[in-house]
C-alpha cells in the first residue's frame, strides 16, 4: 500500500519477474482514511506442490500517471520463501501431550565443505590431486545446505578436463534442516595429458536464492549465490597405470611400444605380469636430472633414444631445445641399443 499523494498515484505489478506461478493480482483500490487516500494493490497466492524452498521475487512500481516523464518511478521488492511443509501430529489421543508445529528451519546458505580422494586425502580448495596417465581418480565434493536443494555444475569459463565426469552420489540429513550432498568427479587421462597440471572448477548454485532477472527500474533482484571450488591435477612424469586385467605387455605395447621386460624391471612390485592390478600405478622409465650443457639431442644419444621417443615421453619440454639445469626428464628404457656409428661420434665425451 502507499498513503498520500492524490489521484495522479498509481501501483502496479513489474512486468520482470512479475508473479509466481499460480499466483494473481486482485487489482488497485483507494480507500480514504485521516490522513488521506491510501493506494493498496493485492496479490493472491496460494503456492503449488514443487515449489518448497524456492525463493520468489515480487516488485511493485509506483508511478505518476499525469507526468510519467517528470516522476521517476518507484520500484519495491519483496521476497517470498516458500517453507517446507514441517510434519506434526494435528491431534493425538487424550492421554498424550499435542506436540506443537516445528520452527521455520533457518535459511543456511549452500557451501562446499571440500573434498576426498579415495585414499582418503583431504582436498582443499584449489589443492593439488596427484594424477598420472590412465589412472582413474576419484574426487568426493561434499555440499552442505539447509532443506532447499542445492546444484553443482562444471564452471563455465574453466570446467574439467577432457573425459572427466561430475555426477552426484548421495544425500544425508545432517540434522538440525541441515543436509550434505556428495557429487563424485572422476578422471581417467590419457597419455595425451602428460606434461603440466589441469584444473577442474565446480560452480555450485544455491536454489534458495535463485532469482528472475532484475526489474527494468528500481533495484536490482537478488541474484543467485554461487560458490566456486577447484582442484589441480598434478600430472605424474613417467607414471602410468594399467587398466583392470591388463597384462604387462599390453601396457607395454600402449605406451609407444616398450619393452615390457624392461618395464617389469623397473616395477619389481609386480608379481605376475600377465595380470597388473587395476588402477596400478607403474614407472615407465627413471628419470634423469638435467645437467649444464645437456640437449635433447645429446640426451637422445646417449640414452640410445631416437628423438622423437625422447621428445613422446617429455612434452612438458615443448618444440625447442631449451632445457634447464635440474630439470627431470623421463628416460624410458630400451633392449639391446645400438652400437656407436664410428662414422658418427657420439660429440658429448661424459659417460
């Protein structure tokens, strides 16, 4: 309602939002009292199944009829929960006490708690995950809202790597209207993601606070209450794991054609190479600590390496030459190497 200002006052309803489903305007009415006319509006709803716990906005404009162009509207916003509906006993049996209705449960915004590997490793907010090409991780992201729901979603502008798959578990009621929800992100590289680390962004939306777009005029809505929570993988140089019943050869064989001898040798863990454990991680070589004056090319010689191999096992280098001193290089072995070309001399004399 609004008291004074004569016949040139008006209330109306803003067309955005405008009204929630299931709900109706019963119009204007002026009705004269002491202190003037008073301009009310009503508004009638009854909310439907489906729409517990959801914020609803409602804007009222109030405005000169006679002069739009001279009188800057005005615009007021209210904001409609609509509560769960809070089991009771409406009548009992004389001989036991009538509980009274539960309080309104508070409004708890939606928040990430963090999340778990299943080694049972805290994840931080932007902590690092170790990882290594075609291991499966698992990360358990735990939410934590009041009795409204709560989504979670890759965030647009990072997302998750290529092949990773955000789904949700379950749902626990922690007590006190408050609930935990657990969504599961899962990831399994290829041997194309080797040489850096890759984040992975959830966004997490609270419906409580989902909102329509703002008025043209007057306030701004309330928008959606959105967190962010991200993870770094942190790729594993030289490590791999073997898929569920594979044998060492075909590990062997998917990494560039290894000798798988030679890769039984340097994972002694292995007890039977003709059935790895899944999930196993495996070294596919040792690594090599990069000395003053060392080259990819010097480097591929005296390891009996061709280039390319040297450069498949190490892209985190890049296309150049350029190496620095401490810098750990994958050397994946080789069987039998070639004898030295006397017509071509190995240039680097250290052994």
């Amino acid at each position: 309602s609004m008291l004074g200002g004569g016949s040139d006052r008006a209330l109306a309803l803003e067309a955005s939002p405008g009204l929630p489903n299931g709900a109706e305007s019963l119009g204007e009415e002026r009705v004269q009292g002491g202190s003037g006319e008073e301009v009310r509006m009503r508004v009638r709803w009854e909310p439907a199944s489906g729409q517990e716990g959801l914020l609803f906005p409602l804007c009222f404009r109030l405005f000169s009829k006679a002069k739009p162009e001279l009188c800057t509207p005005v615009v007021h916003c209210v904001h409609l929960l609509v509560e769960r509906p809070q089991q009771h006993f409406a009548s009992a049996l004389s001989d036991h006490r009538i509980l009274p209705p539960l309080p309104p449960v508070p409004a708890t915004p939606a928040a990430f708690l963090g999340g778990s590997a299943l080694n049972g490793s805290t994840v931080e907010h932007n902590g690092e995950v170790h990882i290594a090409a075609g291991c499966l991780v698992t990360i358990h992201v735990t939410v934590q809202r009041g009795p409204y729901n709560a989504h979670v979603e890759a965030e647009p502008s990072v997302g998750i790597p290529r092949g990773a798959t955000l789904e949700f578990e379950e749902s626990r009621e922690a007590g006190e209207g408050v609930w935990q929800d657990t969504w599961r992100l899962q990831w399994r590289p290829s041997r194309d993601f080797l040489h850096r680390s890759y984040p992975a962004c959830l966004l997490l939306r609270d419906e409580l606070l989902a909102a329509s777009p703002p008025p043209s005029t007057g306030p701004a809505i309330l928008h959606p209450r959105q967190q962010v929570f991200c993870v770094w993988y942190r790729m594993a140089l030289c490590r791999a794991c073997a898929e569920g019943g594979e044998t060492l050869a075909g590990v062997a064989q998917r990494w560039y054609g290894l000798d798988w001898l030679q890769l039984w040798g340097a994972n002694p863990e292995v007890l039977n190479p003709e059935r790895v454990g899944a999930n196993q991680e495996l070294r596919l070589g040792p690594l090599y600590a990069v000395k003053p004056g060392d080259t990819l090319a010097r480097l591929a010689r005296r390891f009996k390496l061709s280039l390319s191999s040297l450069r498949r096992f190490n892209p985190q280098v890049g296309s150049g030459e350029l190496l620095y001193e401490g810098q750990l290089l994958c050397v994946p072995p080789t069987v039998c190497p070639t004898a030295p070309n006397p017509d071509h001399p190995d240039p680097d004399p250290r052994p």
